[in-house]
C-alpha cells in the first residue's frame, strides 16, 4: 500500500491563513489562571535550597500566573465588603499599585443593589481614594439624577481597576486579569438586581465581550453572580460623553432603559439596612 505523501507544513499553515484560520484550538481546553508547576531541577544538578523569605527583586519576578492565582485565592476568601476591601488594600501582585496613590475600592450604597461599573480610576480618583469623583464623575452624578438615581442613598459605584494606570492609559490584560478575582467577588458579595457597565473596558472584562461598546450599548445582557441570571445594561463612559457630547442622546436611551428596569424591580422601596 502506497502511502499518501504529508503535505509541507508551511504550505499546510498558509492554506490555513488564506482560509481564514486566526487561533488554534486544542482538543481539551488551557487554564491560562491557573499556577504553573515548578520545572524540574535539570539532571545531575542539585536543586538550591529555598530562601526562607523573597527580597523585593525575587518578589517582582513571581511568574504573573502565581499572582492572578494568589488574588483568586484571597479573594474567594472575602466574606463581607469590608474584608474584600482590606484585601485588595493588602495586595501587592499588581504593579499598577506602586504607581498609585491610593487603592480605590467603591463609593456608595450597596443595600439596594443597583450597581454602576467603570473602568479605572483617573486623576481626581487616584488622589482622592474614591470612583467617579474627577469631572467624569460629576457628570455621572447628573446622569444618576435624571433617572432618581444617588451614591448616597440607592446607587452603588465601582471599577474594573482598584489602580490608577499611568497617564489614565488602557490597563494591560495581565493587569486586569489580576483585578478581576476582586471584582468579580466584590459583585457577588453586593449580590445586585441591575448591573450597569460605564464603558468599553467595563464590558469587556465583565461580559468578556469584544463588540464595540456602540454594539453593545443599549441591549440588556447578563451576568451570572450570587446564583442567578443579573441584568446588565452597557452603556457609555462619561468620559466619553465629555469628549462626545453628540452621544449624550444615546446614552440617555440607555438610562431611561435602566430606569424602568430599576421600576419594575422595585429596587426603591427602602432598603433593609445597608451592608
């Protein structure tokens, strides 16, 4: 039996190409979160013994999976707002803290469950320790009333990023995955009804979307916390709005959306204390 030639492997990938193949997919899927086993010690070399403690040089080169798995761990050890807060304030895997000023957790009320995500902290953020406080954050304050919303009494505001990126750039996908443990316990631990995401990088880790947020915006999606289906509503950044004031429209669609939603829901009727 004559058997049938292999084709070139290069001609093989560039038929691949023009066929319109972009990744590879494996039969079984990659956890690429979870911690890589140590290598092992080459043969006939004796392994060094390991320091008794790190020294700030050995700490920054702790394979960036370790520190993703360390936040999940700590995370999911969070039982209350309070002590995610503290964690996150502890946590050092993230490099985007040693340029920070302060660590940003939230502002808000959480009890009545309607909650608003952003992307990362600016400047006025970063100085102040708080989200949404800079001329974004005023603009949002105005936004939230127009639908009788309030941080200070029924609204609840966080971000992706508890760090502020230098010079307000785009926080790398290594930097976000290192947040996202935190956020996504911070939004099981609020538990909330309605989920509004401010913005193309609030979407996108969240919803783990790549669609434009103009695509996405104005559709209600869903997110799966605290047991069961949320809806979530994307919509645009108020940093976008001040560069885009055009769209200011298109965003007040999505909060007349978000109003009736929080009508329907009932979600202010009094609270039952705050957590």
């Amino acid at each position: 039996m004559t058997k049938t030639p292999q084709p070139d492997a290069v001609s093989a990938l560039a038929w691949l190409v023009d066929a319109g193949a972009d990744e590879a997919v494996l039969e079984a899927p990659v956890d690429r979160f979870a911690a890589r086993p140590p290598a092992a010690p080459a043969a006939g070399r004796p392994r060094a013994p390991a320091p008794s403690s790190a020294t700030p040089s050995q700490a920054a080169e702790i394979p960036q999976s370790d520190n993703i798995g360390r936040a999940m761990e700590i995370a999911a050890g969070c039982t209350s707002l309070e002590a995610l807060k503290g964690a996150i304030e502890a946590f050092d895997g993230c490099a985007l803290k040693k340029t920070a000023a302060h660590t940003v957790f939230a502002d808000g009320t959480p009890s009545h469950r309607i909650m608003f995500i952003g992307e990362a902290p600016g400047a006025e953020e970063d100085r102040l320790g708080k989200p949404f406080v800079g001329r974004a954050g005023q603009l949002l304050d105005k936004m939230l009333a127009s639908i009788g919303l309030d941080r200070n009494t029924n609204t609840y505001i966080t971000n992706v990023l508890n760090w502020r990126p230098p010079g307000n750039r785009d926080p790398s996908p290594e930097e976000a995955a290192m947040c996202l443990p935190f956020l996504r316990r911070h939004i099981e631990l609020v538990a909330p009804e309605i989920i509004v995401l401010l913005g193309a990088t609030a979407a996108r880790h969240v919803l783990g979307r790549t669609d434009g947020i103009m695509r996405l915006r104005g559709h209600w999606l869903e997110y799966f916390a605290a047991g069961k289906m949320v809806p979530v509503m994307p919509t645009l950044h108020p940093a976008y709005l001040l560069r885009q004031p055009a769209h200011k429209k298109l965003a007040w669609r999505d909060l007349q959306a978000v109003e009736d939603k929080v009508k329907s829901l009932g979600l202010l009727e009094p609270a039952a204390g705050g957590r």
